[in-house]
C-alpha cells in the first residue's frame, strides 16, 4: 500500500475512535439530560447529539455534491429520537457508508477530485472533505463531553481515546 493510502486508512481510524468514544458518551446520557442547552443561543443536548450523528452522513453528502435541501433531510431524520440504541444504530451505519465511499476512491479521486459544496464558490478534493469530517467529529465529540460533564457525568480525558 502506497503512503497516500496509508493515510487515508490512518484518517478513517481516527475517525473510528471518534465515533467509538462518542458512542460511549451518548451511552451514558440519562433522559433527564435530553433538554439541557448551555445557554440560549446554544444547540440543546439532543440536538447536538442528532447533529453529531449525522455528521458522516452530512459531510458525505456535501462532498458528493447534493443540494441543501438533501443536506437538511439528513440533517434532521433524526428530529424526535432519544432511543440511545436507535441513535447509535444510526451513527455506526452513517459512519460505514461514509467509509466505505471514502475506502471506494482510487488515489487519483483522493488527491484530485474536487467537489464543490452548495455553500461553497470553490470545491475541495475529496482527501481535503476527509480531513474536515475528522476535525468536526472530534469539534462536536468535545461538545458533547463538555455538556455532559456539566451535567455531572463522572467522565475523564481517558475514555475519549480508549
């Protein structure tokens, strides 16, 4: 395996432990903590939770070029959900389909198909699309320890990498 594929392997791994340890925190949300938001201008928990889920799906979506209102229909499917089975379901099987499209590039499409986002006047390569979706995992996976530590969940650095 060439370096260019080695990294693309090494960006689809750590976007697994990203979903993984997510998926733990979501485990540990008790339905009590559905409502709580920050502050007011900020996502309550369950929307964030949905937000995060749909992130691979979302992202996919983007870089193969579909249009807003495809994105939003993504983006909200799971409007109503608080089954925490049902949402890691949708995680892990949002994560695979991302994987599996980013696993069917040659080397070629990695490094040179640019694809543009319907908010976007320039497109990106799809290695570059990789790289965004594993940064905003992590950014939304950060969040969402964050709201629960504040809810007075036990957690630690630790368990976001085990």
């Amino acid at each position: 395996m060439n370096g260019t594929m080695q990294i693309r392997d090494h960006l689809l791994d750590e976007l697994e432990t990203g979903v993984r340890t997510g998926a733990s925190l979501i485990r540990l949300i008790r339905p009590e903590d559905w409502a709580y938001r920050p502050q007011e201008n900020m996502r309550s928990l369950v929307e964030l939770v949905h937000h995060w889920i749909q992130i691979t799906a979302s992202d996919l979506a983007i870089m193969q070029e579909k249009s807003e209102a495809e994105v939003g229909t993504i983006e909200n499917s799971l409007s109503g959900i608080e089954d925490i089975e049902q949402l890691e379901a949708a995680l892990w099987r949002n994560f695979e389909t991302y994987k599996a499209y980013i696993v069917s590039l040659s080397e070629e499409d990695l490094l040179n198909r640019s694809t543009t986002a319907f908010y976007m006047e320039h497109g990106h390569v799809q290695v570059k699309w990789q790289i965004e979706t594993v940064t905003h995992v992590f950014h939304h996976r950060s969040q969402l320890y964050n709201y629960l530590k504040q809810q007075g969940h036990e957690l630690n650095f630790f368990m976001l990498y085990a």
